[in-house]
C-alpha cells in the first residue's frame, strides 16, 4: 500500500490545482448556472419544455447533492478546513437536506474506515428485506428524497450521535435543511409560476427522485456481493478494498452526475478517498495496472450485468446475511 502511495502522490504533485480541483468545482458550478433556466422551463406550459425543465433540474440536483455532497464529505473541494467545513453544510444539508455530521460519520468514519466489514461498513444501510425485488430495485428509491432526510436523523439517532448535539448544532441543522427545501419551493412559486402548494412539492420531488434509481443501484452494486469479512478478522487494507469494491465502467450521464469515484473510479476512490473526480480518473492506469501486476484483483464489471446478479440473486445478496470471506494465505 505504502508502494502504490507514493506512485499516486507522485502524480498528485505534478497535477495543477484545474485538474486537483478546479474540473471538479466547474462541473458543479455549471449545475448552479443551469438552475434559473431550469425554473423558467418549468413556467412554461408547453408539455416538452416542462418536461426539459424538470430533466435539467433533476440533472443539476444530482450533480450538487450526489457529486458535491460526495466530494464536500471528504474535504476535497478546498485546502482550507473552515471552507471544507462551510462546503459541507452547504452541499449535505441545504442542497441534499441530510444532516452533514451525521452523514459524514456514516459515510467517512463508518462506510470509508470499515468497507465491507459486515455490522460496521457493509452498505446495510441500503437494505430493506422487508420489500420485493422488485420494489427494492424499481419503486422504493423513488421515495428517497422523502424517507432519507428522515432516516438520516434515525440513524443517527440509533448511533447515539444526537446526544452530542448541542442545541446550537441541532438548530443550524434544522435551518439549513427547511432553508434548502424553502428556497426551492419558493422559486417554484414565484419564478416558475406554480398555482398551488401541492403542484410546486410534486414537482419537487419528482426533480429530487430523477436519478434515485441509479443511485441506490451504484451504491449497493459496488459492494455487496463481493468479499465480506469479520470484524475480528479483516484482511490488510490494500485487500480489503481490491477484494471489496467494484469499478462500473465509464458512462457519461453517471460519471457527470454522481463523478468518477463513485462509478468508473470506486476502487480508486477506497483506495485514496482524499482525492477528487477528476484525479481519481487520472490515477486510474497506474492503481490498475500496479494491481494487476501484484496479482490483486482489480474488479469491474458492467451496470446491466450487476442489475441481473441483483435480481436474480436478490434473497441471497440483499435478505440474508452474505458470508465471510477468509483471505487464505494474505493475511
């Protein structure tokens, strides 16, 4: 591990802040510019232009609350600690309306820290046993922009991370969320020319649910199903991450919305979790072809054929606990 760093921080430095951070940062930038166009698309009453309106407005919520959330958890959108902290306020919880301490814990401490652990970073959080196939894979996750904002503050609930939060924190994280969701039912209103209350909290979330679908679909199919381990028997990191995570290949809607290191990147990204999209893609050749040459796996596979596994093996992989892995002979 210690060998592949140092090629991949060799790299880091000879990149310029534009590819460190600086592609990354415009692609979100480019959702935001695209945002008083979606509002008055959704004004019109033409049926094509409407629906144009909410394709661009779901878009550029994708990119903010899924790319942008994603890269503010991980601090890589500034240098700065108190820019990275703003960054993830404002990306986690007025545009993806989670709670951002509690999001970050989950995702960074949890998720990052004990990837396939089972009981600690295994996904269980994107299980619901309780519902079909069907449902789990095609109808559920389009209520996500509803259920989630609540079931982060369950979790953390469950977690016992609410009891540390003061007051004050409580507060910034309540106004920060209904400030989110205010401000775009008050555009909704009054740029787009909604009549009535219902029809502009529909068009809300049917914007929020766009690419609900292949959110949930990425982030339980680049883990589950591979490797799980113990707990009291993890592997080395370097094989816990090449055993336990899951490249999809390039596709340029996903790779735009949700950014490199959660679909054609995701080993990478396990791997180095400090680095951005962009770099994530630039550093790809070398972790691939240093895998591969060490004999490690280097796993991918394709969006349709992991949907398939998931359908059909959908009481295996999403009911019942998957089994442990024992990485004979590389511990």
């Amino acid at each position: 591990m210690m060998e592949l760093t140092r090629l991949v921080q060799k790299v880091v430095r000879r990149s310029s802040w534009w590819e460190r951070r600086g592609i990354d940062c415009a692609i979100l930038a480019s959702a935001f510019l695209s945002l008083p166009a979606a509002f008055l698309l959704l004004g019109s009453s033409c049926g094509l232009l409407f629906a144009l309106g909410v394709l661009v407005m779901g878009t550029a919520h994708a990119i903010i609350t899924f790319k942008g959330a994603h890269l503010a958890s991980h601090g890589t959108l500034s240098e700065s600690q108190a820019w990275s902290d703003f960054w993830a306020v404002f990306f986690i919880e007025v545009c993806g309306a989670f709670t951002a301490r509690a999001g970050v814990h989950a995702h960074i401490k949890m998720h990052h820290a004990h990837t396939n652990i089972l009981g600690l970073g295994d996904s269980s959080t994107w299980r619901a046993p309780f519902l079909s196939r069907s449902v789990y894979l095609f109808l559920a996750p389009l209520a996500m922009p509803i259920i989630t904002p609540w079931w982060r503050w369950v979790r953390a609930e469950m977690g016992g991370q609410l009891k540390d939060y003061s007051l004050e924190q409580a507060g910034r994280t309540v106004s920060m969320v209904l400030l989110g969701l205010y401000s775009q039912y008050w555009l909704l209103i009054n740029v787009s020319g909604f009549q009535s209350p219902a029809s502009a909290l529909l068009c809300m979330l049917l914007c929020r649910a766009l690419y609900s679908l292949p959110y949930i679909h990425v982030n339980i199919f680049q883990h589950i199903g591979l490797s799980m381990f113990s707990p009291t028997r993890r592997p080395k990191r370097i094989h816990q991450m090449t055993h336990g995570v899951l490249n999809l290949p390039r596709n340029p809607v996903l790779d735009w919305t949700f950014g490199h290191s959660l679909i054609n990147c995701h080993v990478e990204h396990h791997l180095f979790p400090f680095l951005s999209d962009h770099m994530c893609l630039k550093v790809k050749p070398i972790v691939s072809s240093y895998l591969k040459e060490k004999k490690l796996p280097y796993q991918e596979d394709s969006y349709l054929s992991r949907l398939q596994l998931f359908f059909h093996k959908y009481q295996e992989l999403m009911v019942f606990a998957p089994p442990i892995t024992e990485l004979v002979g590389v511990q």
